[in-house]
C-alpha cells in the first residue's frame, strides 16, 4: 500500500514502525503487529539488497580495461551525463563508487589512477586518447551495418 504511493522503502520503514508502536502500545494481537513487523524486516531486507549490489557484470581483466573505462567514465562524468535520482548534482566520487559496485570492481582509486596514466602518457596523450578513436570507430562500424 505505501510503495504504491511511491514512498521510499526507507520512508516506508519508517511509517511502518510508528504504526507498529501505537499497535503495540494500544495491545493489539500479536498476529497483526507479527504481520507489521515482518513487513518492516522484507523492506530492511529490500533495502540492504539495494545497497549491496550483486551483479554478474564484471570488467574484463584485459590490460588497460581498466584505465580505460576509468577514463571514459570520467569524460562522461565531465559531461554531466549522470545525476542522482531527483536529477541533483552527483560526485564523480559516487559515480564510480556505484559503477564499480555494479562491476564488481574497486574504483575508488580513479583519481590516482588518472593521475598516473596522464603523467605517463606521451606528450601528444595519444595513450590516453587511444579509447575514445576506437570507440569513434567502432561506432562507425556499428552505424554501417
């Protein structure tokens, strides 16, 4: 009934244990106040699951994958493609910590490791550009078929 009124599971948690007070407080049976409280325990449980992403999605472990997806989430970042639920501002520090999460992959890290391919890459940052010429050619390929 609240989820249908798009209240979030944690709004919905929070209501659910007020009515689960006065329902205690006014001694009504324990089968209604166990259906209440099992209720608040499925939408903890919802809830956790939501935090804790369990994806099957991983980043391949081929050299530079890495660095590269960093790179292209990072200029994507710079874009503003991403925004949190409301349409709010979001940090790049959120947007890679939940895209790593979905990817099985720890990149809290991103900004160091921009850090070193920038100053490694050759002064013309042909290393660093690679990515997005073979992304600009893939697409290519992928609008001719």
């Amino acid at each position: 009934m609240l989820g249908q009124n798009n209240f979030s599971n944690q709004k919905q948690i929070e209501l659910l244990q007020i009515i689960n007070f006065v329902l205690h407080k006014k001694h009504y049976p324990q089968d209604i106040c166990g259906i209440v409280e099992k209720k608040i325990k499925l939408l903890e449980q919802k809830e956790q699951e939501a935090v804790s992403t369990n994806s099957n999605l991983q980043l391949s472990t081929k050299k530079g994958f890495k660095v590269n997806f960093i790179r292209v989430l990072n200029c994507l970042c710079e874009l503003s493609f991403f925004t949190d639920k409301q349409g709010g501002y979001i940090t790049k520090k959120d947007v890679f910590d939940i895209c790593g999460r979905v990817i099985n992959q720890d990149l809290s890290t991103f900004h160091n490791d921009l850090a070193v391919t920038k100053a490694a890459a050759n002064s013309d940052m042909r290393s660093a550009l690679a990515i997005f010429e073979q992304m600009h050619t893939k697409q290519k390929e992928i609008s001719q078929k």
